[in-house]
C-alpha cells in the first residue's frame, strides 16, 4: 500500500529508536559469525525463460486513498466475537537459512559467476539479560511497562537459549506487535441508521478538526452524505478550518453563534441532519483536558442531549489522539471512555514523533478499535490501520 510505504519513510523517529536500541543489545555481549550472502540475504531470483520476449515493465498507478469507513454492519446487529488471532511468529531458523560448511568456501564456479564471500554477523544468545534489556528498550519506546513484560516472556518462551542477530529480533519483535494490534484494527462501522452520529473527541490540538475533514472527504468520495456540526463554539479557528475542509468535500457545515451552548448545536444539528437525509453527522467538540472536571462535564451533557433526540446516539464516538504525547494517551483514554463511551481510536502525528510505541501499549490495554492513523497534514495521509504493516514500520523493517 502506498500510505505504509509512507508511512515506513515517517516513522522513522520511532523505528531508529529502537533499531539503534537492538544494535546496542546485540552487540554487547554478541559474537561474530560468518554467513554466506548469498543465501542468507538475498532472496533466489526468479527463473527467466530466455526465449520468450522481454516487455519493459510499466508500473502500476498508485491506488486511491481508501475510506477509512467500510464496514457495514446492521443497526440493531451484534458483532459476532472475533476468533482468536493466530500467532505468526515464524521461527528464526526459517529467516536466515543454515550455511553448509562447504559453502563457506566458494568453489570456481562460485567465484565465477560471482557469489559473494560470506560476511560476519553478530548474534547475541537470548538470556536473561538480554531479554531486561529488550524490556527496558520497550518501556522507552513507549510500549508500556505491561506490553513490554508480556512480548518479553513470549520471547523467552520460544527463542531462549538461541543465537539472534539484530534483523532476526526486528522480526521476532515485528510479529509479536502484529499479534497485539490485529485484534484492534477495525473499519469505522457503517449502519443503516440515518443520520449516523459520530461525535469527535479528545484534547487540545490532538487534531480532530482536521481527522473530521479527511473522514468528510473520504466518505464522501464512497457515496456517502455527509454533515459536519462545528461543536467547538468557543474557537472561530475551528470553526473556519472546518468549513474550508467542508468546501472541499462539498460538505456542509453547521455552525452557531460564537461561545453558543455546543449541545444545543449538536441537537439542531441532528433535526437538520434527518430533513437532509444525510447518512452521517459528525460533530466536532472542543479540545478539553481530561483533568478539567468542568469541561468533561460539559461533554457528558453533549452525550446526554443527543441520546434525547436519539436513544442510540451517539453511534460512534471516536477518541483522537495525538501521538506526541506518549504515554499520556492512556490517561486520556480512560479518562474518556468513562465520560463518553469511546467506541474507538484515532491516532494522529506518527510522523513527528518517537513515541509510536504507544499505539502498542493502548491496543493491549483496552483493545479499543484502531480505526485510522494519520503521518502527515494531507487527505491521504490519514489510511484505515494495519497492524502487520505498522509493526514493520515501527520496528524498522524496510523490506
């Protein structure tokens, strides 16, 4: 995909964290062994039929961003339970194939045709002290204290003892994060209740303005109607930004006057909504920290007055959050899901921060659904979640 391919190039605070952190690791303590290039590197070429013509390769247009929001599921439907994700962790043997002796010694025919001398790797064995280092790195990348004992003990558990180099634990590490986030990666679910709700929450400057206008624009470009109501009423900023996002979607934006009651606005906005037959309504609040009783208390009230318009609203509410602030995203989390009834994550700013590690730490603590993540300020920077894709990326893997 086009976006994890960006998504490699801008993660890279994070992931040289942590491959700078595995370096270290592995070489204190490691030792050097020789590998023979050829097959422990490069993949086998695949066969050519010399006879048959060679067409020049023309590439692929890159696909068009997809909407976050795919799933579509029944109002009154229950999810039925997910099974249990597999483990995909594949054994180390199987990612760097053994040397037979005689190959070390490249014969004529190797030096002939070019095969490469075997290079020196360094392995560390898996031991104890390996393994509190590789928990301290974690808890340092963000991933939580929590997070980082379990992929710890599942490490030891099935490579104590064996000799790793640092792109085998990249691999180890990439599918024990998969593991962790593929319960979480969840489309934006899509009901036949129309107007959805979808109510916007989280801290200052976490970005939901913004998430709410490339959600517009891309449901929009699936087919759907869709109203925004600015519910920040205390910010004009926010207010101008979303209408300039709502101009580009051919969305229409529902506004009150400066420092209006937001959960009035967010009532008319409903009645409105239903007479426009719109299929969403997504309804930005304002940025409050979760520490400020009287703010949350004001978006309880939100909550309230739109269950009165509608008992099943709102039907999504979202949780944005901004990725630069670490660890503190699990206050906000709890703090709001309390308050609000959270039904699932957005996770801003990847981009610009080192602290990607704590999407990790929040999938294991509250397995909320990870709709979308965004690395950047444009419409197609923000992309549905993949977890295999994100762990790679997080941990380095460039291949």
């Amino acid at each position: 995909m086009a976006f994890f391919s960006k998504l490699k190039d801008r993660l890279f605070k994070s992931s040289s964290k942590l491959e700078e952190g595995l370096e270290a690791i592995v070489e204190d303590g490691g030792e050097e062994e020789l590998v023979e290039a050829t097959e422990a590197e490069a993949p086998e070429p695949a066969p050519v039929d010399v006879q048959a013509p060679v067409e020049e390769a023309t590439p692929e247009p890159e696909p068009e961003p997809e909407p976050v929001a795919v799933a579509e599921t029944p109002a009154d439907a229950s999810p039925e339970p997910e099974p249990e994700p597999e483990p995909i962790a594949q054994p180390v043997e199987a990612l760097v194939e053994s040397v037979p002796e005689e190959a070390a010694k490249p014969g004529l025919l190797g030096r002939m045709f070019g095969r490469r001398e075997a290079q020196k790797v360094v392995r560390r064995t898996v031991d104890d002290d390996m393994l509190e280092s590789l928990e301290d790195l974690m808890i340092t990348s963000d991933m939580g204290v929590d997070t980082a004992m379990r992929v710890t003990a599942n490490i030891s558990e099935s490579h104590y003892g064996k000799k790793l180099s640092v792109n085998e634990i990249k691999a180890v590490l990439a599918n024990e994060v998969t593991r962790i986030m593929e319960p979480v990666a969840v489309p934006l679910p899509i009901y036949p209740k129309r107007p959805q709700v979808v109510l916007i929450v989280g801290v200052n400057g976490a970005g939901k303005t913004t998430t709410i206008g490339k959600l517009a624009s891309q449901f929009t470009a699936a087919g759907k109607k869709v109203v925004i109501a600015a519910g920040d009423t205390f910010r004009a900023a926010a207010v101008e930004q979303l209408q300039v996002w709502g101009d580009r979607a051919g969305v229409p934006v529902l506004t009150a006057p400066e420092g209006s009651d937001p959960a009035s606005l967010a009532f008319d906005a409903m009645t409105q909504a239903e007479a426009d037959g719109a299929d969403l309504l997504m309804i930005d609040t304002a940025g409050r920290l979760q520490n400020r009783s009287d703010l949350m208390e004001e978006l309880a009230k939100i909550v309230r007055v739109i269950k009165k318009k509608d008992e099943t609203a709102p039907h999504n509410t979202l949780l944005v959050l901004d990725a630069t602030t670490g660890q503190n995203a699990l206050s906000q989390v709890g703090t709001f899901q309390d308050l609000a009834d959270v039904s699932g994550l957005v996770m801003t700013k990847l981009d610009g921060t080192a602290k990607g590690g704590v999407l990790v730490a929040l999938a294991d603590k509250f397995a909320l659904p990870i709709h979308a993540i965004g690395v950047g300020e444009q419409i197609d920077d923000l992309a549905p979640f993949d977890p295999e894709e994100f762990a790679r990326a997080l941990i380095g893997i460039t291949d």
